[in-house]
C-alpha cells in the first residue's frame, strides 16, 4: 500500500513537472548574449518588404495587440520559424536546423545557439528572402540606413531579450510572407495554364 502511495505521488509530481515546464515554454522569454546583435538587427529590417502589401493583407499583424489566449506562444513561433526557413532549405533541414539550436539552447548553450542563429539568418536566410522579393526593397533600404544610424549613435546593448511581443511580431511578418509566398506560385502556376492554354474558368 505504501510502495502504491509512493508510486501515485511520484507520479502526480512528474506529471505537474510537465505542467510547469509547459506553462514555461508556452511563452518564454530569452536572454541572449552576442557580438552579432548589430547585424542581426539590420538583417532584420528584411521584414519590412511587407509594408508593400496591400495594406488588407498585413491584418495578421493585429497579433501584436491581440494573441489568442489558448495558443502558446513560443511553441507557435517555432514552428511559424521552421515554415519560414523551409523556404530557403526545405522542410526536413529547417528542422533539423531548429533541433539543434533547441539542444544547444536546453544545455545551457544559448551564445553557441543565437550565433548559429546568426549566421544563418544575415548570411543566407535575408538575401534569399531579398531574392524572392526583389520588387519590393524601398522599404527594408530606408529602415537599414534608419537602423544603421541609430545604432551608430546608441550605445549597443550586449544582450537582448527576446519578449513575447518580438515573437507576435515576428509570427505576424511570417504569416504575412507565407500568404504572399503560396499566392505568388498560384498565380505563377495560374499564368503557366492561361499560357498553355490548360486554364479552365
């Protein structure tokens, strides 16, 4: 009876274990360490090619205001990164990618993780994207030279925390581009039919 009691109560403490470690992840907020904040900032202004849309189709940045409440976060910004990134090197290497920073991350190797990160996102992540949307730079052009400026006369912080808010904010851009990304190759494939006349009306 008491090796039962034992074993039940174990139990309900791994399982509350889980809870917690959960309600962390759910929305976590990241302390990060690098040399590389500097340009990491500048590559991120790649996300202002959205402010070439219609202004119709940047309502998924109503996120920034409103989250629902059932979603968790961080876990959602994770997998809206491991979309993203698939349009650069595919689905199966995206997650590898995200693995391996979410283990280095876990053993307390978050510099390693945020400067694999790093190198990633400025050198290959931000001219594809820049790429894919050659027709709508005049926006990421003047915010890097905005960004640029002030980081010259700010004194640049040696961390960075990464809010909930950065990661709505982030979700948003990606669920923007991917809009724009599947409603481009539709109308590609839609102008490749009407071209070889197998377009049906």
């Amino acid at each position: 009876m008491i090796l039962v009691f034992i074993t039940f109560e174990h139990a309900i403490q791994r399982i509350q274990g889980c809870i917690n470690l959960y309600t962390n992840v759910k929305s976590m907020q990241l302390v990060i360490h690098s040399s590389n904040l500097v340009p990491v900032a500048l590559a991120s202004m790649h996300g202002t090619t959205d402010f070439s849309l219609p202004k119709y189709r940047l309502l998924p940045y109503i996120l920034l205001l409103y989250f629902p409440e059932n979603l968790p976060i961080t876990p959602v910004f994770l997998c809206a990164s491991i979309i993203h990134f698939h349009r650069d090197i595919g689905f199966h290497k995206s997650i590898i990618f995200h693995i391996i920073l979410c283990i280095l991350a876990a053993i307390n190797m978050k510099d390693l993780s945020f400067d694999l990160f790093s190198v990633y996102f400025c050198l290959i992540h931000t001219p594809l994207h820049y790429y894919r949307h050659q027709n709508s730079l005049v926006y990421p052009i003047i915010f890097t030279f905005i960004c640029g400026f002030i980081l010259t006369i700010v004194d640049v912080p040696s961390d960075i925390l990464l809010t909930e808010w950065m990661q709505r904010l982030v979700i948003a851009h990606i669920i923007c581009d991917e809009i724009t990304m599947v409603g481009g190759n539709f109308n590609e494939k839609k102008m490749d039919n009407i071209v070889n006349d197998k377009y049906i009306y």
